[in-house]
C-alpha cells in the first residue's frame, strides 16, 4: 500500500526524529523540538503533585524509546493506545534511557513555543489516499 510506505518512509526521514537520534548520543538536553513515535506503552498517571498523562513511544528504526509526560493541568488528557502513531511537540531533556519530552502545551514561563502532543489521524483513518484527499 504505496500511502502505508509513504507513512514509514515519513516516520524515519522526520527532521525531529534525527535530532532528538543525536541529541541521546551526545548527551544533550533542554531544547524545544517535536518527534514522530509509535506508543508502545500507556503508563499509569503521574499523580504526585501536578498530574501528569505519562507514555512511551518509540522512534521508528531505532532502540531509542521516550518517556512522555503531559500535564493535565495546562493540557487535555489523549486518548491513547500501544500501537497509536503520535507527534510530540515540546522540551527533550536527555536521560540515559533514551529521554523524555514534557512540556506539552503552553509553556508557562515562556522559554519555548507551545508544545503539543496529538495522534497522527490520518495513519489510522485514512490508510489509502483517495482521489479526494
């Protein structure tokens, strides 16, 4: 399904992905950026002071996983699911066991551009594109 290869070929060659690749390599952190994963596991929320949405998502065509963690107070709960193809927009900050990503939405003191966290449709509603689209 030629719309099917053009999603995983978009996955792996995504700009944010790369960074974020070289970011963990070379151990840097604190920086706004967005990536492109698969969830592969929805953890239970972090209820310990703010509430945080917490999950896990791989990058495509690597053994780097990241944790993402999304304030229920600035941001809506997602609705997620292993397996969900999701873009993740906010701060990388490196950790040994591959990062994570939070700010999610609005950044409250303004050192980033609003972060955002939305599952990509039109992977899942819209496998072959129509003539329409």
């Amino acid at each position: 399904m030629p719309y099917q290869h053009f999603a995983s070929f978009r996955l792996t060659t995504y700009e944010g992905n790369k960074i974020v690749r070289k970011a963990f390599l070379k151990k840097q952190t604190d920086f706004h950026t967005s990536v492109i994963g698969k969830i592969i596991e929805v953890l239970p929320d972090d209820q310990l002071g703010i509430p945080h949405q917490r999950f896990i998502i791989q990058l495509p065509e690597s053994d780097q996983s990241i944790l993402v963690v999304h304030n229920l107070e600035y941001g809506s709960r997602l609705h997620l699911g292993a397996g969900d193809v999701i873009k993740v927009t906010g701060e990388y900050v490196w950790n040994q066991h591959g990062g994570l990503i939070h700010l999610t939405h609005h950044d409250p003191n303004h050192r980033f551009e609003p972060g955002k966290a939305a599952i990509i449709e039109e992977i899942h509603s819209h496998p072959i594109p129509t003539l329409n689209s």
